[in-house]
C-alpha cells in the first residue's frame, strides 16, 4: 500500500513536470534577486580559453523588440547584454560546460568595453540588482561566426569565445546596449531552453532513485 502511495504522488510530480513544459514562458532575462535566466549545456567544467573581441558604436535605428526577447513596459530603452549559445554544444555537451562559456563570454564583453559609458551604467552599483540579459541560441558553429561577422560589420562591439586547445568557438556575448540598438540582430533567434524531453527523462530519473531508496528503506 505504502508504494503503491508513493508512486502515485511520483506520477503525479511527474504530470507536474511535462505539464508545465507546455505554459507559455517570459523572455530569458536576468533581473538580480529573484530573476530567471534560461540556459540551454562541453567537455570539461573548467576551461581555459582566447577570445576575439570586436568593438564598435551604439549607432543603430530603433527596432520592435521580437516577442521572445525581454518585455519591460516602460522600458523601452533598457539596457540589455545579449549572450548567444549553440545548441549543437547544448545537446551534446554537459550543461555546467555551456554555462561556463557563457559567462566567460558575458565577462569579457563587459571588461573589454569597461570604459563605454553604457557600460559603466550597467555594472553602476545602483543597477547591479537589476542586471538585465537575454540567453538565445544558434543551430552551430557556422551560425555564430556568421553573427559575430554580422555584428562586426554593424559596429556592435561583442566577444566571441574560442574555447582552446580545441579552437572552438563556443558562444559570443555583446557589451550592454540599450535595447533600440541591438534587438532587430536578435529577434529571430530563439531563446536557449533546455529540450523538453530532456526534462521528462530528468524528471523519471529522480522519481526511479526515490522509489529505489524508499523500498530499500534508505530514505
């Protein structure tokens, strides 16, 4: 009777789970405290990497912002980093690896170009808590040189990772730009989610472990 129980609150947690995969979701953005970024996943957790940078100005037209990107009412103009992934790399590499690059990728940007003033704005005490970025992903690694040659032909300053020794370029990230400025470059892309069966399998491993360690009396 008691695993009988016990396996229906598991499926239950289960249904839970696929279910909330089908909501509708908000844009991939970082706000401090409280905030959600979805990433999508390299062969090793540390990494050791060079890196192009390209540089440029903020001189683009206004664009409307796509509806898989950051919504802000009332903030037209906020200022956004944008950090693009492959998913190629997110579906065959460990999760913690793709974070890794996109964070070595996200840094870079911001000290290479620590003298912008929006930039400055950005990383300014005051707007540390409320830090805004949009995760999005391209199909590989013939995608990303193509944005990144895109970008720099643009004027819009970003750091392209290349993960060493394997020469790799793994992801790019731009400095801060109001959003008017970069969003048209984005707007087609989606944003970086983990595939949803990758979740369900997730979700299964966990309930065969609780099952396993409650019939063998362990928890």
């Amino acid at each position: 009777m008691a695993a009988s129980s016990l396996l229906s609150r598991s499926c239950l947690r289960l249904s839970v789970a696929v279910e909330s995969q089908f909501r509708p979701r908000s844009a991939s953005i970082g706000c401090g405290t409280g905030s959600t970024v979805r990433l999508g996943t390299h062969p090793r957790s540390e990494s050791m990497s060079v890196s192009v940078v390209e540089t440029g100005a903020n001189s683009l037209s206004s664009e409307t912002v796509d509806s898989g990107e950051i919504q802000d009412t009332g903030m037209d103009d906020v200022l956004i980093q944008y950090v693009v992934l492959r998913r190629d790399l997110i579906d065959t590499w460990p999760l913690g690896s793709v974070v890794t690059q996109g964070c070595h990728a996200s840094v870079s940007a911001v000290w290479s170009n620590k003298d912008d003033p929006s930039t400055i704005q950005y990383c300014n005490p005051d707007n540390l808590d409320s830090m805004h970025k949009v995760t999005v992903e391209v199909k590989g690694e013939a995608q990303i040189l193509g944005l990144s040659e895109k970008l720099r032909a643009s004027g819009i300053a970003h750091k392209l990772w290349i993960e060493q020794p394997e020469n790799i370029p793994t992801c790019l990230a731009t400095k801060p730009y109001p959003k008017s400025a970069v969003s048209s470059f984005f707007k087609k892309l989606k944003l970086c989610r983990l595939k949803f069966w990758f979740n369900v399998m997730l979700a299964l491993s966990a309930i065969w472990y609780t099952l396993s360690m409650r019939l063998v009396g362990i928890l």
